[in-house]
C-alpha cells in the first residue's frame, strides 16, 4: 500500500512537471509566433556599451574576447568597463586605450552586491551626467552578433519604450554537455521570454544580465541598489511594478556555457535561490508565472529517467488519451531544444549527442536539490 502510494506520488508530481513544461514553452512559442520586431532607418546615436567585470584572473581570456569584439564590432560607440578596485587586472584594464575604465571604490557603500554594486556606482558616476542616452550592459562572456538592436532603439523610443533585452544563444566552453543543455535558454527565449518581453511589453519573468539595454533616466530612477544575487531579474521586476514598456530585440548574444558541470550547477544554483527569494517582492503577476517556474524546477526530477524503475515496478497511473498527448508534446519539445544543439555541433557526432538527452535534462532537473543541498549562497563567479 505505501508502496502503491509512493508510485503514485511521484507519477503524478511528474506529469503535472510534464504538462506544465508543455504548457508554458508551447503558450509562449504559439503566442510569439508572429512577433516581429521594428527599426528605424538609422542607428542610434546616443548609446553606451558597458562591462561589467570581477576583472579576476580566471575570467581574463572571456573578458579580452569580448572587450575585443564589442570595440571591433560598434566602432561607433564608447565602451566601458566597470570593476572593482584592487581587482587582478585593474591595472590592465586601465592602461587599455580601447575602453573607459570605471573603478568602483572600495568604500563605495550601498545595499547591492558584486556585479549589481558595480553598476549601481556607474549609475551614479556617470549615468546620472547625461541619462538621455542608452546603455547597454553586457557580462565579460558575451559576444554581441548583429547590430539590429542599435536600429530598434530610435523606433521604440519614440513609443515610449524605455528598456529591452536580447536572445541569447550559447557557444561551447570546455564541456559539451553544458553546451547542449545550456539550449534550454534559447527555447525560453523565443518563447515565454518572447511573450511577455516582446508580445506583451512587460518583463514579468525578468531579464537577462546580457545585454540588458535601458536608457539612462530609466536607470537613474530604478537603480540597481538592491540586496540581491539575481540584480538583473529584480530590475526588471521593478520595471513591471512601474509599468515601463519593454522589447524583446531581434539580436543574439552569444553566450560562454559552463566550462565543467560543477560550475554549471552553481551558476544556476544561484539563478534558483536569488529568485525564490527576491520572488516575495515581485509584482503579483510576477509572483504567479514565476513561481510556477520555481515550482516547477521544484519538483522536475521527478519525471526524470531515475524514477523509470518506479514506472515499470509499480502500478502506474491511468491517464486520459489527450493527457498522454501532451506528456508526449512535452517530450518533444524538449528532444528539439537539444537537437538545436546537436544540429549546431553537426554530423555524427551531433547526431550521436541526442542519445544523452535524459542527462540534459537531468542536469538541469537536479539544480533545485543541489542549491538546497549547498546552502546559503553569495555571487558566484564561473570560470569563463
């Protein structure tokens, strides 16, 4: 009898997980179908570029990349790069005559943390001088890779628009498996992101650090100055409360995925923990959708390939024809998430990584229990 009740148990925690999965990526995807962005006929004038880094060591071969890139790429634009003082590569980073370099002072005292400190300084140095124009602030990982955005600004802020965010799209690190699984972002993105960033102009499940684009008299009056790991979800949390209208733009940014497992299980381990517990101060709507999606990655392992052995030992639950159906759309909704990445890596060896789908899925089906496990967590910096 426990047994049965156990079997039943986790059967219906994954189904609900199933359906759910399906639910939301479908909606989004079916919604964002005929989302086009607009531009104007020429580029924006006033925008700033700006990076900010931990400046460490470790991240020196990302962070040369991409300050090289981006100058490379938007000649047009002055570069920034904000830091923190007494930073490994300060003094570098000053001495470059590519980029401006912005020291956030030790004794700079404000309730943000890490990288939200870093940019609420810039805010206050040099965004609250001139706060017509717009910046866009990109992590030390990040290759911006097409221009569109720079056309879209001028068009949408004509209509009031006064932030956006990118797509992003991951390029491989060290491990392959990361690599693969890290396609699950693009998938939101051109779906539930695109819904409620691009069809319906509010950043309800927030947005992403990379690229996060907003002009400046926005900034100044929103700020970055909150206690919290997750500083670029909680500024577009406050976004939504004000009702400041946003985009989702047509660029991608190329994003660096997770060199090894572990530090993608602390990068996302602090994406879990920094929203469940900054969720209490979210709008309502916010509270709702995104509150789904943490108790949905709550609870996801269960309709992983290891509770397989409960499915074939136990009873089994009786389930409705279009129930099964959407369990089976769920499936394939997340067998093409990962055969983007294996038509990216191409040929057979491509092809070959589909077989490793349930260990995608796994991965990212057992952060919840890995950042609980963990404990209290502060920012945490991946190698890149």
């Amino acid at each position: 009898m426990i047994w049965s009740s156990l079997v039943s148990a986790v059967q219906l925690l994954g189904i609900l997980v199933g359906v759910a999965f399906t639910a939301m990526v479908g909606l989004g995807l079916l919604a964002s179908t005929f989302y086009r962005t607009e531009r104007a006929d020429e580029p924006v004038e006033n925008l700033r570029l700006v990076i900010p880094t931990v400046a460490a060591e470790h991240v020196r071969p990302a962070l040369v990349e991409t300050i090289e890139h981006t100058v490379s790429t938007f000649p047009d634009y002055e570069v920034y790069c904000v830091l923190d003082e007494g930073s490994d590569l300060a003094d570098e980073l000053v001495a470059r005559d590519d980029v401006s370099t912005v020291v956030v002072p030790d004794g700079f005292d404000c309730e943000a943390v890490a990288k939200g400190r870093a940019i609420q300084y810039f805010i206050e140095q040099v965004v609250a001088a001139e706060p017509e124009h717009w910046y866009g602030f990109i992590d030390d990982d990040n290759r911006i890779l097409d221009d569109t955005f720079t056309y879209e600004i001028p068009h949408y802020e004509a209509r009031g628009y006064r932030a956006m965010n990118p797509v992003l799209i991951p390029r491989p690190g060290r491990s392959t498996l990361t690599f693969m699984t890290d396609h699950i972002r693009y998938v939101d993105d051109v779906s539930i992101y695109r819904l409620f960033n691009g069809v319906l102009g509010r950043p309800y499940l927030g947005f992403h650090g990379e690229l996060l684009c907003a002009r400046g008299d926005v900034l100044t009056d929103v700020g970055f100055d909150r206690d919290t790991i997750v500083e670029d979800f909680a500024f577009a949390l406050e976004l939504a409360k004000r009702d400041v209208p946003v985009w989702q733009s047509a660029t991608r940014v190329s994003v660096l995925s997770p060199h090894d497992v572990r530090s993608f299980l602390d990068q996302r381990a602090r994406w879990y923990l920094g929203i469940a517990r900054y969720l209490p101060r979210a709008p309502l709507a916010s509270q709702v959708v995104v509150g789904l999606r943490i108790a949905i990655w709550t609870v996801a392992v269960t309709s992983s390939w290891v509770f397989l052995p409960l499915w074939l030992l136990g009873h089994g639950l009786a389930l409705p024809g279009w129930f099964v159906v959407l369990l089976a759309l769920g499936s394939l909704l997340y067998v093409g998430t990962i055969a983007i990445g294996a038509r990216r890596i191409g040929g057979l060896r491509g092809t070959a990584l589909l077989v490793l789908t349930p260990v995608y899925a796994l991965l990212e089906q057992v952060v919840p229990l890995y950042a609980l496990w963990t404990g209290e967590r502060d920012f945490v910096v991946i190698e890149k």
